[in-house]
C-alpha cells in the first residue's frame, strides 16, 4: 500500500526567503509522485510531477522538486517566495496501472512581508 | 478546452438526508476520480470510474456511493448524512494513458451538513 507524510501543517516564511515543503512517501514498486497547489476556493492545480528519468523535476512558477529513492522523499523548493505563493500544497503518490492517487494531508504556505 | 466542472458549487443539508453531486470530465477523460476533502486531513479518496465501471474504491461506509454514465459524466451519492460529512467534495478527471499522469480538478461542491 501506497501512504503519503507531509510534514509540517502550517509553514510561514518571509518573501524572497527559501521554501521548503516537505514530502516523504511509502510504495512497494516505483512511484509516480506530484505536487499540486490549491489556492482558496479553487480546485487543485498540478505544480510538478515525477514519472521516471531525471530526479530533479521542474515545475510552474519556479518550483521544483528531487525524487530521492533513498530518502523516499520528494521534497518541494522555491528559491525566493513570493506573495502569491500562499496556498495550501499537497504531495501525492500514484503507481503504474493503479489510477489511484494517494494524497498528503497537506501544508499551508504563508508568505510574510 | 473547458475544464472540469461540479454542480452544484455549494449545498447545506440536515442529518438524515441524502444528496447528489455531479461532475463533467474534460472532454476525452475516461476516468473520474471524487475526494473529500476536510481541515487536516487532506484529500481523502472516495472511488474512481472508468467506462461506467467503478476501478478503484476507498475505506468510505457503503453511504457513499458513485456512477458513471456512457459520456464520462459522474455522480456521487451520499445517504442518510451525518455531521461528519461536511466536507469539500472534489472531482478529478484524467486522461487514461501509460504512466499515471496529471489529475485535472474541478472547483469542488462545498457541502455543509446541518
């Protein structure tokens, strides 16, 4: 079975600072992992994915995250935060012909001016 | 492309009823996934439809139930509800093809049980 852990509910930090949103998942087989960004009252929208290849994903509005097989995490990144990017982040976990994704509990980013 | 979309966007209820929640996939989406989604507990997976058949189950009590009809669109049922399930309801659609890829979501049906 497939499980998800994001660690930290609430994160603030000061715009232009690092973000760091953490992520670390279980699968018996090799994952297919996302982040995706909720925004108030809106649905979820995908950030970045990782399928296989290239462990270091890029992703929309300068985030990126690092498939890391020996950590089984996936953390997110953001060099300099900005405003807008307060929102509420999930992490999710899928494997090959399951069609079933497992979600974080997820982590709400607050940005400080 | 017109996105997914939920209907209604909001419904308040009381215990003891029942309600439907309707979701439209992108067009050529095969698959509809529904959440429920409440304060710190993230995203909770309900079931998945693909072709009219449901592939993929969550742990939610036989009250809630789904379908899918013959152009993708997709229904979920809640019976007899309870306080509990005053929740954000999310629908997802996806096109079926290889790897796992992105879900596609809608703005989601705001149900609050009375």
């Amino acid at each position: 079975a497939q499980s998800v852990t994001q660690l930290g509910s609430h994160v603030s930090v000061s715009e232009g600072a690092l973000v760091l949103l953490r992520c670390n998942y279980s699968s018996s087989v090799p994952p297919y992992l996302f982040w995706y960004v909720q925004y108030p009252n809106q649905g979820l929208q995908l950030l970045l994915k990782y399928t296989t290849g290239a462990t270091l994903v890029k992703g929309i509005n300068g985030f990126e995250a690092e498939f890391k097989k020996s950590e089984t995490s996936f953390h997110l990144t953001k060099p300099s935060a900005h405003m807008s990017d307060a929102a509420e982040y999930f992490c999710a976990v899928s494997t090959s012909g399951t069609y079933k994704y497992i979600f974080g509990t997820g982590t709400r980013l607050k940005v400080l001016a | 492309k017109a996105g997914v979309t939920q209907t209604p966007r909001y419904l308040i209820k009381t215990r003891g009823q029942q309600v439907t929640l309707s979701c439209s996939p992108i067009s050529g989406h095969r698959s509809v996934s529904w959440y429920q989604q409440t304060p710190g507990q993230g995203l909770q997976f309900l079931f998945e439809y693909f072709s009219e058949t449901q592939r993929n189950k969550g742990n939610f009590p036989g009250r809630f139930s789904g379908r899918q009809f013959s152009n993708s669109r997709s229904e979920m049922n809640v019976s007899t509800l309870e306080l509990g399930d005053s929740a954000l309801y999310l629908c997802a659609s996806l096109l079926t093809s290889g790897a796992p890829g992105e879900q596609f979501f809608g703005p989601g049906t705001r149900l609050t049980v009375l």
